[in-house]
C-alpha cells in the first residue's frame, strides 16, 4: 500500500466520509509545494552565510537627550536684491566673523539705551566688538552731533583722525569745497590750516611716531587731492600730491558759483569713482577720507542711498564741516551784508536750505500767541542736515557742526550776536544731552517700517507733515470800538479765521489721538519727546481756538467798558477757558507738556514745552485806551500832512541792493 492510499483509508476512518482531500490531484500538489519550500529554505541559509557576522555590542545605560526642536517658521523677505554678492570689496572675508579687535571668543557689545532719570550709573567706557578675525577695514558707525564754534576747531580734530587712518596703512584725504560765496570766509581759514595739518603730521613723522614707523623713507604715506562743486563740479588737484604749497593755491583759488545750487552728492560719487583704484589696485592700498565743506544740504540729498552704497563698497570715510540743521526745519535764514559797498549795506537774513535733521518732519508747526514766530524757528538741532549726517553716520566719519555762537550750555543770543554769514539760531544745545537723541539713520523703506511698527510714531509724521503743508493763521487779539456795527464787522471777521484755523487743529489732534495708545511702547527718547510735545502743543492751541471763539460770540452779545476812557477791547492769554470738556482738555495738555519739561532737560523739545507752559492756556477779555476815536475825528478834519522826518527819509536816496543766491 503506497503512502496517499494509507493516507485515503486513515481519512476515511477518521471521518466517516467516502471523499478525502487526498484524491484526484491533491498529491501532486503537496509535492510541488514540499519542493518549492525546500527551494526557498537552501536558497536562504545560501544568502546568509555570505554576509558579515557582527559582534554584539551592549551599550551603557545613559540618559537619552530629548530631540532639539526644530524652527516652527521661517520667514524670508520678498524684496529682491538689487545687487548679486556681498556689497564690499573685501569679497568673502564679509562672510567671517570680523571686528577691530582680535580675540577667540566673539563678543558683541550689547548699545545701552539710556532712560530719562536713570536709576543707576553707567560706565562711560566703550566696549569693541571682538572676533577671531581681525578686520582694520571694518566700518564703524560714525558721529552726528560734534559741535563747533569754528572750521578751525573741526580741521584740528581731523588731523587726529588723518594720524589714526595712517597708523593702518597710507591715506588718501580728498578735499570737496562748495564754490558758493557765503563759504569764502570758511574757505580762507581752511586753506590756512593746510600748511599747519601737514606740518604737524610732519613732526609726528619726524618724531617716530608708530603711524610712520612702518613706511620706508621712499613712501608718500599720505597724498591729497581737491574738489570744488556747485552746480558742476571740478578738480583743482586731480593727480593726488603731497605738495602742501599747491594744495594751499588751490584752496584758495577756488571759484565762485553764484548758481545757488551745491550738488554734493554728485560730487561725492564722481570722487569716489576717480579715486576708488588707491582703495583697491594700487600699490600701495590705501585708505579714502572724503572731506566735504558746505554750508547746506544739497540740492540733489536723494542721492545719499546711493552715495552711501558707494562709499561703503569701497570704504571711503566721509568728514563734513557744514552748519548745524534748524530743529525741525528745512530752512535757516543766513545773516548777509553785501561785500561790495556800491550795494545796500543792511542786514539781509536769506533763507537757505539746511535742515531738517531728520528724513521726514517730526515736528508740527503752530505759532503761539504772543510769542515771536521767528523765535520758535530758531533752535539748533544739535546735530546737521539729514542727508550728509546719515552719510557721516554709516561711513564711520563725522559731521562737524559749526556755528561761531554755539556754547555748551542752552542759552538765547540775539539777531546783532549772529556774525554775518551765519545761520539765525539763538538757541544751542550741548552735544553730549543731544547724543541721546540721534534721529534714525536709515533708508526711506526702513524709516517706514519703523512708523509702521508703532502708532505714535506714525501719528507724530503725519501731524508733522500735516502742519507743514497747512500753516496756522494767527488770530485778531485787539478790536478798537469806533462804532457798534464796525464791532461786529470785526468779530465776524475774526470768527471767521477762527472756523478756517479750529478744523485744522481738530485734524492734528485727531492724527495724534490714533497713536496715544501706542506712546508708552516708545522707547527711545527722542520719539518720547516729540510725541509728547506734539499733543501737549496741539491740546493748546485746540483749547486756545475753541476758547477764543466763544470769547467773540460772548462779546457779541454786549458787553460794557468798565473804564469810561477805555475804547478798545483786548484778548489776553489767561488760564481760563468755558466749560468743564475745554477744561479737561487744558489740564491733559499741561501734563503732556510738563512730562516733556521734567523728561527731556536741556533739549529743544523742553524749551518749546517751557515756551507754551509760560503761555497761559486759554482767553479773558480786557480793555485799553488806544484813541480810536480821536483818530476817527482827525481823519474827519483831512489833516493828512506828511511829518518831515518822514518826507525826508523818502528823498534820500538808498544803495541798490543785489538779489543773492546761496
């Protein structure tokens, strides 16, 4: 009996049943399957006894770190890139970890913003950043705020600076002088100094002095070139020299440009292209400081983004001996008397543009009552117009702010103190308070973003803007009763410049108000200050205006002389207002007012606070004696004779006077 038949009959046995899964082809199934099996398990144990035997390793029990989180959002900026590489000529050395002083461990300095009052005292010492790499071309932001009484004070502190850039390698210095004529007297001390600056720098040498050390006895360690610019610009010493005798000619000999127009920016660029091979082919290398002398700020100053680039790619620091920016003005007026005395010898003051010190305006403009409008205008900034301070600023230079009446203390010089060529500002600042107060240096598309980031700061532009463009009339104070129905005339008249002034002060405030919420989330004292100033200021004249047309309507309705003789009516600034809502608002704009005051010591924003503190806040009516009426009645007689004096004055013949540009 073969196997599938015993299998058929055990089946069968088993189960009862006649049919078994051993019948028809079931056999030769359980066959090719065994087969199969068999196959698989040789080619298994083939595969395996080829491979690598590895050793059992058992590691120690130690703590498992926990996985390191991963960012949950990258952020990229959708701007592109105007230019492909690094913006510098050092190439890839701008991808290392660079610093002026060497170390291996980096270390950032952290800036320390001081508060207003601080509780604890800072060391006045300056921290460098160090790095592993040392870097002598790396650009250390510059100075703004450095005032001066004179050119003479600036040309000595860039000798120092001159001596230092030597003490690295040899220097290239190229001298940019506006051509127009209120710099000859600037001109002249400059020129004057040339010879002193080389000399000095030649005893150092002599001297031993390590910036020299270094340079063989064949070596020009320092050469020079001149620029002049105006409405064009040219060279007077192209090929740079050491020759002090043709640098001082050539200071001196520079022509006038009687265009009005300083294209400094212009010139810069064309500077930096002419010179940029001692920076980067010429043996030796050499550093560039541009030295600029100007008195404005540039007719084409929308090219600082570009001039900055330029400089920065090559390394070029930039120096400007230049007038100090009016506190939030474009316009300063310069104290002119003709030179040539065939003409008119008086005093002219022509405006000229120097300022503002900011990009954008930061400061509103509204007149106060009483107060000389030229006074509030006439306030130094403590640092020089926007465009050549930022260019000074990213370049590691300086911007030398000169006026000859500047002290160290806030004082008022009179209009007869200002020397002649110089810009009408009684009031300065000292520079070592201002620091603090920096404006930000930046591009338009960054400054933008900084107003987008906090309402008060927008609020603050936007007001100042506002103000700029709508000027504020001043209003009628004094209303001389000849007749009943010409005292209405003149409070009609009145009221009406009061409804055209009260909708612009309405809209500043509104402007301000968006960004109250947001002015205890500034942090830097210069915003503080301008905010604060802004409302404190516009809360005034909002409660001054409204005051003052209830003060007209309340006349309107009759009102009687106290004094017999009196015949003129007189609105008098007093701390007096109608209603407990003018009242309100008076009270919140002294405190506004007076946070400036106590925060913001020795700055032009605490002596425009103090101005509008000292201003009562808000109208009373008094009366006077001016003798309308007697006036009235000599017209009625037509006694019109001329005083002599007077008739006299005409028939004198006065000296022409000359239209001047500068």
């Amino acid at each position: 009996m073969n196997p599938w038949q015993w299998l058929r009959r055990w089946w069968q046995e088993r189960t009862g049943e006649e049919d078994t899964p051993f019948d028809g082809d079931a056999p030769a199934w359980f066959i090719s399957m065994a087969v199969h099996l068999v196959l698989f398990i040789l080619l298994a144990l083939f595969w395996t006894s080829g491979q690598r035997k590895y050793d059992l390793v058992v590691l120690p029990d130690t703590e498992i770190p926990e996985p390191e989180r991963l960012v949950d959002d990258v952020y990229f900026s959708k701007d592109p890139m105007e230019e492909i590489g690094a913006n510098s000529i050092s190439g890839t050395e701008s991808a290392l970890a660079l610093a002026p002083t060497l170390s291996e461990v980096s270390d950032v300095p952290q800036e320390v913003v001081e508060q207003p009052n601080p509780t604890v005292s800072l060391s006045p010492n300056v921290d460098l950043a160090t790095a592993p790499n040392v870097d002598e071309n790396l650009v250390v932001k510059g100075a703004t705020g450095e005032g001066v009484t004179g050119a003479e004070g600036a040309v000595d502190r860039l000798t120092s600076e001159i001596l230092q850039s030597l003490e690295q390698r040899p220097t290239l210095v190229v001298w940019l002088f506006d051509q127009t004529g209120s710099l000859d007297r600037t001109r002249k001390y400059i020129a004057d100094r040339f010879e002193r600056i080389y000399r000095e720098l030649g005893v150092v040498e002599e001297s031993g002095h390590s910036a020299f050390a270094k340079y063989r006895p064949d070596q020009r360690p320092l050469l020079s070139a001149i620029m002049a610019f105006g409405r064009t610009h040219h060279f007077l010493v192209e090929e740079p020299t050491d020759d002090v005798e043709k640098l001082r000619q050539a200071a001196h000999n520079v022509p006038h440009d009687d265009s009005g127009d300083e294209y400094v920016f212009t010139a810069i660029l064309a500077a930096a292209s002419k010179y940029k091979a001692y920076r980067t082919r010429k043996s030796p290398r050499r550093n560039i400081l541009f030295v600029v002398i100007t008195d404005e700020r540039g007719t084409d100053f929308q090219l600082v983004d570009k001039a900055v680039a330029q400089c920065l790619r090559y390394q070029i620091r930039v120096y400007v001996i230049g007038a100090p920016a009016p506190f939030g003005r474009e316009q300063a007026y310069l104290k002119w008397v003709d030179p040539d005395p065939n003409f008119d010898q008086s005093v002219q003051w022509i405006p000229v543009d120097q300022g503002p010190e900011t990009l954008f305006p930061e400061r509103i403009k509204l007149g106060l009552p009483g107060v000389d409008r030229n006074l509030l205008d006439e306030l130094d900034s403590g640092f020089g117009p926007f465009a050549l301070s930022r260019l000074c600023y990213e370049t590691g230079g300086i911007y030398f702010s000169v006026h000859p009446n500047r002290t160290a203390r806030v004082r008022a010089v009179g209009a007869r103190e200002i020397q002649v060529m110089s810009s009408r500002l009684r009031f300065f600042f000292d520079p070592a308070v201002m620091r603090n107060y920096a404006p930000d240096y930046v591009t338009v598309k960054e400054y933008q973003r900084l107003l987008a980031t906090n309402k008060a700061r927008a609020a603050l532009v936007a007001a100042a803007r506002e103000s700029w463009i709508a000027p504020m009339e001043e209003p009628r104070l004094r209303f001389p009763v000849e007749s009943e129905p010409e005292l209405k005339r003149q409070l009609d008249e009145a009221q009406k410049v009061a409804a055209r002034l009260e909708p612009k002060i309405n809209r500043l405030y509104q402007i301000l108000l968006t960004g109250e919420a947001d002015r205890d989330k500034l942090t830097r004292p210069r915003w503080q200050a301008g905010y604060d100033l802004a409302m404190g200021r516009v809360l005034a004249a909002k409660v001054r205006v409204e005051t003052y047309n209830q003060m007209l309507a309340l006349l309107k309705q009759g009102k009687k002389f106290k004094n017999p003789n009196s015949d003129t009516w007189v609105l008098r600034p007093a701390d007096a207002t109608v209603g407990s809502q003018l009242e309100r608002l008076r009270k919140k704009a002294k405190m506004y007012l007076q946070r400036v005051v106590d925060e913001h010591p020795g700055t032009p924003w605490a002596v425009l606070a103090r101005m509008e503190l000292d201003t009562p806040i808000g109208w009373e009516w008094t009366e006077t004696h001016t003798g309308v009426r007697e006036r009235r009645q000599r017209a009625g007689n037509n006694n019109n004779n001329a005083n002599p004096r007077d008739r006299l004055r005409r028939l004198q013949r006065r000296k022409p006077r000359r239209k001047i540009k500068l």
